[in-house]
C-alpha cells in the first residue's frame, strides 16, 4: 500500500510549519515522507489486534447529565443593591469609547 505524499501536500506542510523550501527539498521531501508513511503503516498491518477490544474511552470517565431546571435568580433590586452609580434601571460605569 503506497501512501504517496504529492507535492502540493509537502508544500501545504511547509506552509504550516513557516518553511520556505525549494523546488529539490520539495521533492525530497515528498519522497522521503512517502516512505516513511509507508514503512509505518506496514509495521502496524503486521500487529495481531484479533484479541484486542477496541477502545472507546480512554479515560473511562462518562458524562454526568442533570435535568434542566428554570430556578428563580436576583430581582433588579438585588442585583443592583451594591452599585455605586444606577441610571434608568442600569448600573453606569465610566465610558470606554470615544465618541
């Protein structure tokens, strides 16, 4: 099984890891990637896994969901008891953009 890694492919790399390469490198690469893929992949075709369960949860932790309630929170007035400065129902704060 021949993973072959294209040139556009090296280049899209090269991209990502800020690297300017040239047009040889740029073969180089590609070759010396596509083997190394494909020596990769044949030692992991070679691992019996027939008696391996797959494995879905690494951490075996589960999600603990709790039923969605609407529960009552602060009036207004609570909420606005410790402010130092209230305009029309709202706390005022110093302004941050110039106009």
């Amino acid at each position: 099984m021949a993973e072959n890694i294209t040139k556009d492919k090296v280049k899209s790399i090269a991209k990502l890891a800020n690297l300017s390469l040239t047009e040889n490198e740029i073969e180089k690469y590609s070759k010396q990637l596509s083997e190394v893929i494909d020596f990769n992949v044949s030692k992991l075709n070679k691992v019996d896994t027939d008696q391996v369960e797959p494995l879905l949860n690494a951490s075996g932790l589960t999600n603990v969901y709790r039923e969605d309630k609407v529960e009552p929170g602060l009036t207004s007035e609570d909420a606005l008891k410790n402010v130092k400065e209230i305009h029309n129902g709202f706390i005022k704060v110093k302004a941050i953009l110039d106009q």
